[in-house]
C-alpha cells in the first residue's frame, strides 16, 4: 500500500540526518543562539537581498500562523483569508483561540484576489460593530496546489498597501509553488512583495521546521517573547538551525521542490492523456484529478490517498501528493494502473 | 569554554539518532498515528500500570504546560505554583496568555507544601469576586534541583482530592528526579498520585519532546483538538514516537538520567570536602553552590555557568547542571580547577 | 426629524423610572444580592414554570453572548450562527475574541433550521483538524425581524440534543417575538426548548439590562465567577432587579413589546397597500420595506432610518423600527408621507 | 441594621435621577453618540486643561480596567500593581483572562512607590523568558482608604518614563482622594501624570458608570472597537452622559465626596479619641479601624460591616465605609454605640 496522502509520510532528507549526527556532540547554546541557526538565517537572507531580515525557526505551520498572528494583531483585527486556506479549513480554531477572526472569502483554486480584499474591506466599514480587516492570509503554492502569479501578488500587496494590511504569506509549501513549471516569482519576490512569509521545511525535507521571515525589524520587534510564550522556542534550536542550513546550502531546498513537482507532473500528464480533468489546475506536488468512484475503489486496494470532494453521483476529486521521497518507480507503477483501470470502466 | 548553564547544549543521545536513521524511509501515517508513537504509549503504559493512559507528545516543557493547563482549566480557575515553578518564572506568561492566574506560593527548596495550598484556598474564598483555584502545579525535580519524597506527594495528592484540584507534575527533568539518591517514588507512584503528568526527553537524551500521561480517558477527553489548536501537533508525529520509543527500551530514560545525576553528585561531593555550602541540598543533576564570588570571576574564564543569585557582597550562588552528556573527564577538571581556586583564595 | 433607526433612542418606560426613585435610598446589598433581584428572578421563573432556573442579570446583549459562550464551550468548540446573526454580524468579534469560531449559516430570513445544523456537523468530521460544532446560537425575533415558530424551535432542540449542542436563544427582542400576530410559543416555551437564553430589557422599556436564563443549576455551574471575570457584574445591581421587577409586574414588558408590534404592523399595512414588497416579511417590529431610491431620499429629509442592502439599480430595502416609546401619530405622518412619496413617483 | 459595608448601597444622588427623568423621551442616538455623552466629555475635558482628549464612559471599574489593560498591552506584556491593587485581589483574574499577567508588589498602604517599579524592571531581564513589564496601575484612592501625594505620583510618572511604561490610573474613588484633607493632586494634575485614568462615578453618586479620559489621541486609537468587542457599549449610552454631566455640573461630584470624607473624618476623629488605631492612616472614606473582637461582635448586632484581617487573637481590623448617602444622625450612633461599647469592655 503506497502512500500519496501526503508530504510528511517519511522522515527527514538524508543530508539533514546527516548533518544532525555529525553536529551532534558539539556544544551550543538554547533557544535558537547557536551557530547554526546563526548560520542558516545568514543563508536565507543572502537569498533574499535583505541584509536586515529578522528570521525564526518554528516546529509547524498552524505554530507559525498562529504566532506571526497573534504578533501582528491587536484584539479588534481580523484576517482575511480564502475559505480552504490552512489556518480557517485544518487548524481547529487556532486564530480564534488567539483571539481574531478570520474573515473567509470564496475563492476560485484556493486563490485570494484584491477585489476579494476590497469587497471585504466595503463590507466592513459600521465602525465600531464589526472587526478591523488588518490583514491578508495567502498560501502559495495553496491547499488546492495552485501558485500565484507575480501579477497577482503585486496587485494583492498594492491593495494591502492601500488600505493598510499586513500581507502573510503562508510558505509551508513555498519550494513547491517556486519551482513550478508556471512559476514566476523569485524568494527575493516573496520577500518583497509581503510583510512576513514563511518557508516550510516540514514538508520539504525536513524532519520539522519552518523559517519565518519579516520584512523589517520594527515588523518583527518582540517576536521572541511571543515565541516563548506560545511554546514554539524550542530548547535544542540547533536541530531547526542545522536543518534550514542544510536546505539552503547547493540548492537542496528547491532541488527537493523540483524533484517533487516533476513526479507530480509525470502523474497529471498521464491522467491529461487518459482524459481527465482536474478540479484545480495541476500546477505543484498536490494534484487533485477528478476521477470515477469504480476507478477510485479499485484503486484505493493498491494506494492511500484522500477522496476530496464529491463532484457527482459517479465521480469525486482525489488529492494525490507527491514529495522529495516519492518512489518514482512506484509513481509509474500509479499510472500504469490507473491506465489499465480506467479502461476496463471505459469497456463496461 | 566548557558549558555547564544547561542540560540541552548537546543534540540527542547516539542511539535515538540511530533510530531516526534506520527508519527514515519507512511511510507512516502523520500527527502521531504512526507505530513508534503508538510503540512508544504501550512502553509508558506498561512502566505505570495503566494500560488505557491516554498518552500524547509534544514538543517541549512551556508548551505540554500550556496545552495541559488549557485544556483542564475554565476560565475563571487558577493554578498554584511555587514562585521559582517553570510556568511562573520562565514562560513568559504564558498560562496568563491562556487566561488563568498563577496563584504563587513562596517555597523552600522550590517545593510546594499541603500547607501552602490549604493557605491558598483559604484566601481564596469570597467568592465571585477571587478566581478559584483548580490546580496544583508541582516540578520534580524542581526548578531548584530538588525532589518530592512519597510522603510529600501523597499529601499533596491527599489535598488536591479534599478540594477538587487537579495535581499537574511538570516532569521536564522527571528522569532525574526519579533515579535521585534520595528518591522513593517509582514512574508508577508518579502515575497513581497525580492526574496528570509529563516525561521529559529534551533535558534527559531527545532531540525534543515530553510525553503527557492522563490518568484517565475522562481527563484527557478531547485532548487532541486542543494539541492542533496550540500548534503542538507535528505532522511527522514519528519522530517524537522514534525517540519515546528508544528511551524507554532498555531503561535507557533512567540510565541517561542516572548518569547525569553521577557526575552531579561528583561535584557535589568535592564541594562538600572544600566547605562550600548549597543554596538548595544537591540532590539531582542541578547544583546551587555558594561560592566566593572571585572563584566565580576566574571560574568563569574556563567554564560557562548561570549566576544564580546573590547571597552577600562577596559570594553568590551559581547554577552547575550536569547532562547524560557531560563529559566526565572535565567535570573532573572542573572539580580540580574549584579546588585550586578555592585554596588560593583561602591563602590570600 | 424623527428617529425610526432602532428601538433605544429614548430612555426607559415612566414605571421603571418612579420605581428607581421610590427605591432609591433603601439600602441593598450589592452585586445582585438585593431583594429587587430576587424578586424579579421568581416574577421571571413563575412565568416559565422553572423554580430553579438560574437567572442572572446584565446591561446588554453583546455582554450576555460573550459571557455565555464563555462560560459553556471549551477553547476548540465552536458555535453555529446565521451569518445575519447578531454575534457574527455586529458585535466586532466578540466571540472570537474569547476564543471561538462562529460557524456562519447562509439563511432565508435570519433563521437557522435544523438541515443547516446537520449540514455543519457533517462538514466537520476531520478531527482534530477542525473545530467541533457545540453550540447553536439562535436570535428570536431575529436580526431581520422575523420568528421562530414552535415547530421549527423544536426541531432545532431536537437536532441539538442529537448532537450533543447547546441551544443559545439571543432574547434581545424576544418580547417582540412573543408578542407576534403569528407566534404560537411562550416563554415558558423558550425555556423549554433551550438551555439558556435571554429576555431583552434594553430594547423593550429598560435604561438598560438582559436577563439570562438558564434551564438547569448545572448549566449555570460557576456563571458568577464569569460574570464578574467578564466586567459584567454590577455593583448596584439593583438598577437591574428594579427594571425586570417592573417589567415582570402586570405584563408591562409584553405589553410595551405589543405596541411596537401594533405600531410596526401599521405601517407594513400601508405598505403592503401602497404595493410595495418586502426584503423579509414584516413580523415584529423591524420592517425591511424595498421602496424606490428616490422616495428613500426624500424620506431621509424628515426621518431617520438605514438604508439597510441595494435591491438593484433604483431600489434599495430599508430597515424601520418602532418601539413601545414610538409616538403614533409621526408613525401616522410617516405613512402618508411615504404615500404621497410614492404616488408621487409613480405620477413621474 | 445600618450598612457601613461599602459606598454603593443606595441608587443614585436624587440630581441624576431628576435629569434621566426630564431628558427620558428626548431621542437621541444610541452608543454613546448621544448629546449628554457629549457635553459630559466637554465639561471633564474642561476640568482637565486637556480639550483633545479622547474619552469614554463604561459600566464599572472592572470593565474599566480589562478595556484599557487589553486595548494598551501587547500580548506578552505584563501590568505593576500592589497586591492589595483592585485588579489582583477582587476581579476574578479579569486581566489574566484577556492574557496578562499582574505583577505584584507587597505594599505599605496600598500604594506603589517608584523603588516598587524598580525592582519589578530589574527582576525582568532574562528576555525572552519573562514578561515584559509595560505597564503600571495604581489606585487612588487606594482599595485601603489611602492617597497619593502630587509628589509621589510625579516620581512614578518620571520612572514610568524612563521605562516606557504607561501609568493608568483607577479612579473608582477619585472624587474621595482629590477632597481628602491631605490630598495635593488636582483633577489636571491626575491628567497630566498619567496616561490614562478613569472617574468613578458608581461610588460617588451615579447608579452606574466610570469615565475612561486617555492623554493624547494616540493612546486611545480604536478604543471604540474595544469598548465594543468586550461587551461595554451600552446602546443607551446616554443613561452614562447624563450622569456624568451631572456629576460635572456645579461641582456636584467632588461635593459628593467631601461629605463621605467629612463622615468619614467624624467617624475616624472619635476612634482616634477613644485611643484606636488604624491599619492605613484613615485619609478618605474608607477606614480599617482595629478594634477589639469584642466590640466588634456587639457593633454588627446594629450595623453591618467587613472584618477586614486579624490582627491578633483578641482583635481584628474592620472597613467601614462612607458615602454621599450617609445617613449622619446615624453615623453619630455609631460613634456613640462604639464608645459606649469600648467603655464596657475596658471595664471587665
């Protein structure tokens, strides 16, 4: 039964555990003062050409959000987010709980648009009986495996710009939506064209970890208490120093992506030949193919893998993801089957 | 520079990185449904004698607070704690941030008596108008480096009982604690005298990671929401499991603990043979000497360490912690360095 | 220019007035322990048939839905709303700011029904990723003038129990509700099918004040802790015993609630007559008439009232409220304006 | 049974009744907007020198306190108080509830000193791990009948600046502290020296209300939303405008005061003649006479009244306290009852 529920079934890439054994014994200081940490934000700050950049290492996406959140927003303040974004559809209230509401808009691929923003911002406007928009909440690449255009971005941060937003971009699956084939933006671009972003390790490679990363000091000025007192300070920080050094060292961080995507691609290219369509377009590792039930059962003997949305009596989109780990013989063997099974339900 | 200030300076103990390595590859499902976590539970379950204990992970000892005091407490409840307990003196305010006062309770040694509680809910009596105290939050070993004794917790529980507290043990360095000298309490003892608990990995061999042990099913209800709200649900649960696993097969939680504690209890031995005296009696792998504060000054030139607190205008207490990693050769010539010192300063 | 914008612009009813003088320089004990309360809680649990009801008082709505959602749902537990709801719409997050998702339900009328709570429930079976639905929160008369009917009210409490949810009335108008041409539920109704709700005071005669009441002692367990933790418990607590008292003494506060209903119904003839149609159907005493812009605009010249949603291109609906202080005759005057208005429009 | 257990245990002074009374059918708007709102604001502003600044009108001290403790603090900052501070010691944990810890200093008469602040700041060092201290409140009067000298508030404010911290200051019994006979503080000197502070309208003839006055625009920006979100908006605004515009017309608030203080000072001058002493220096209308248990027993066969803290086996400190209502006929009896009482008991 092989797995393509998802991007964290493995451990770690084997460069990082490596890297853990050989560093092991050295001594270092706690809470994210070490050398390697040290060393790792040096890394991702050359690659962004901002010198100044204030970096953290957290263990998870839903402890990054709700941390950068919390950070950001004073009691009154609401995020704007797409309703299947992360932090409203799979984090258990975690916004709420901090104490801020997030404001859903309908989107087409998991896509926030700045007239989505200006429509909220209009809707919002009976001061003091509803919440203060504050800021926006986008993924890239999203929870339905689409990317944002650099178009697109600078549109939405021009609008937060105007009507003074914060614009968070959830990066948990940042290497994926940067080497996409349709790709466009840089990490200089994310960088620049948001306020604070993160660059997701976990399910990139790493046994844990994501990297957030402010635009400027005063954006991120006692973001260490907040971090400690939400319980994201870990200890050992050196094992997230070690791991983000190791990813942005030759490239490893987007080669992973790459490698990822690729196979993703193989697999879509093959159900485009077989005639199926896709509920959002297939563009990263995260494919969601639109399938029929009979296929999806059989299938389902051989593979793990989400049914997503029901589209028909017969038919439903399946999520199938690929990683850095997918075995690409296995991933072939994925095809085969589907080819020889939808065939059969072609004969019937 | 050799580094005495914490217990976390090194990564993981060789064994655990062993297993991580040998099980990288292997898909499993994620937030904590994969088979070292569910391995893991049976081994704890099995030292405490509680087959149905609902066991969960969690990365570190600020958050397995937060989570667990969140989780039991409602809003208008306080939690007691000694004044130098972890919650109150280094976690950033995080049990407020969750909304509950910390009732403090002056301490000797860091401990918390039955007395001091029966003090607390006797202030806290006119009601609505003073929060009502819920829980009773201990350390063992204490942030002080001292431990309960049987007789001591089981008034502590008796008292808990008598006015419907819940008795929380933050066991960050339980390890320690329980393979102490004077130590008469066993895992199983800690598990029946309390309603909730936690097993430290990251000061005692892990890369990170507590394991947070219920009592029962009934206390840790709906557990798992609050885990995912606080962002303390990892998507690759195994690699808390791989660690929780390793440590408790073999004895090697105790053994690690064991050999921490030794090394302390080295340096203890030989400060006692030069006269020096103890902020706290050294009991675990923490030590508070009072030592000269010129010793300290020359001290510190060869190795790291906390001051601890000021005694008077010419000595101070220092923090000496001990790990499963010290290497023994230099606590050894830590030992011979004091000794030099301390003649040298008795000379002048 | 006169006020129709809502049901507070003036103060209280003249009863309650002399009863505040007649009472003024008796001394009471504070926080809701005077006689006034006491015996404005038995007026109120005579009503409802429940000797033992928890009754507590407070100053306004968006208080009483905080402190209940407070006191009853744990930190990942959710409560369902209409989106027109009062909790979601016009109280600048309140709720979340305790804590808490509001799930919204897209309604006919401000209504939930017993299908959109089933809908939810469905919609959230990805534990622990998702919040859990554990609370209805229903407004009777709702935010858009209309009510529930006894048969819809006990499929709600069916569906409710069911699922294991709380049932929350928001009785901010609920005297209007009652007191409908087409209600067929009382209140000792709504304390049946609910397990807490509110009688609205500040809407319906009082300066100020809501009374919540709960259907059993446990429901309540602890409310006053949250009361006072909440800032909502008033030192003269009298100045709300008084009120209900008043209003619960020869069925003053139906009775205020009928002639607002009267006054309401009145003009929604006139309208009705005039041909014009309207957003919800006028029940109580908030109309939602649909009129041309341009009689809108020369009715805003002697009036005040909102402009409540664009219908399309030349008309717009708008929101009338009377209340039991509304003089009659403007509300006559108003009608032959609207008239003449509108007769006037159509001559164009 | 004459009750000397607080000073809000009659309505409101007969002035306020009469001008809810006349103004009653008036339409105004609702949420504060109204015209009494705004006059009130300008006759405190015209008290205070300050014509900018922003203020607010609430229900109660408490809900005084967690507005402006939740609307200045960032989540990991921490508020100064005594320990005998209202917000530590009678508001069921409402500032820990909205995320903040209170951090405490042992007192000498309820009052702060700037060595107080600065011990606090010292203690907080250890950054990220501790609370950062941002804030310090005071009470004046203290909840122990004491004032502040101009003097000493300058000293806190100086400190308070050379910290950054904002000084908000409780006025629930300001009237009482700024017509003590010993008080050299001015209404615009309470203005200048802090940065926020609020006048107790509850305990100085008003049925209900504190006004909330900030210092510059700056510090109170999108208080509104605050005051909204926390349940304090009350849709009659106008029962707080009149009140306080009231309280401000012909001085009617610190002529209010000065008679509880002159009581008071009666009550205090004749127990100083029979030989007791005092917990505090009695300065206002509160008193902690120490008074044998003896008396004590018999005094609360004819009059009610707090024991306030043992003193010793044979006596105890009680509070009574006075207000604008204070009957003084009655007052007079007391005294008497008390020497005749303290006569009989020497006399055994």
């Amino acid at each position: 039964m092989y797995n393509f529920k998802n991007d964290y079934a493995e451990g770690a890439h084997p460069l990082i555990l490596e890297q853990l054994f050989s560093s092991n014994l050295v001594q270092e200081l706690g809470y994210g003062e070490d050398h390697y940490s040290k060393n790792a934000k040096e890394a991702i700050r050359g690659q962004i050409n901002n010198p100044e950049a204030p970096i953290y290492f957290v263990s998870g996406g839903t402890q990054a959000n709700l941390l950068v959140i919390s950070h950001l927003l004073r009691p009154h303040e609401a995020v704007i987010s797409a309703k299947t974004g992360h932090i409203y559809a799979n984090e258990t209230g975690a916004i709420e709980a901090i104490g801020h509401r997030i404001i859903t808009v309908d989107s087409v691929n998991g896509k926030v648009t700045a007239s989505d923003v200006a429509a909220v911002i209009a809707a919002h406007q009976l001061r003091p009986h509803v919440v203060k928009p504050k800021m926006l909440y986008i993924s890239n690449s999203t929870e339905l495996g689409t990317i944002y255009r650099k178009d697109e971005l600078m549109a939405l941060h021009a609008i937060c710009r105007q009507h003074d937003l914060f614009l968070f971009l959830d990066g948990a699956r940042l290497g994926h939506a940067l080497t996409a084939k349709d790709n466009d933006l840089s990490l200089a671009d994310i960088a620049s064209y948001t306020d604070v972003f993160y660059i997701g390790g976990t399910k990139n490679g790493a046994l844990l970890g994501e990297a957030i990363v402010f635009r400027t000091a005063d954006l991120a000025e006692d973001f260490d208490y907040i971090l400690k007192q939400k319980g994201a300070l870990l200890a050992k920080g050196r094992i997230l120093g070690i791991q983000f050094l190791t990813l942005f060292t030759d490239d490893l961080y987007f080669n992973l992506a790459k490698k990822a995507n690729r196979c993703a691609q193989q697999i879509a290219d093959r159900l485009i030949a077989l005639g199926f369509s896709f509920l959002t377009p297939p563009q990263t590792n995260q494919l969601f193919p639109i399938l029929p039930r009979k296929v999806i059962d059989q299938l389902l003997a051989k593979y793990a893998f989400y049914i997503w949305t029901e589209i028909d009596e017969t038919h439903a989109a399946v999520r199938i993801i690929t990683s850095w780990a997918t075995d690409e013989t296995l991933a072939a063997n994925f095809c085969k089957d589907l080819e020889i099974l939808s065939e059969n339900e072609r004969k019937r």
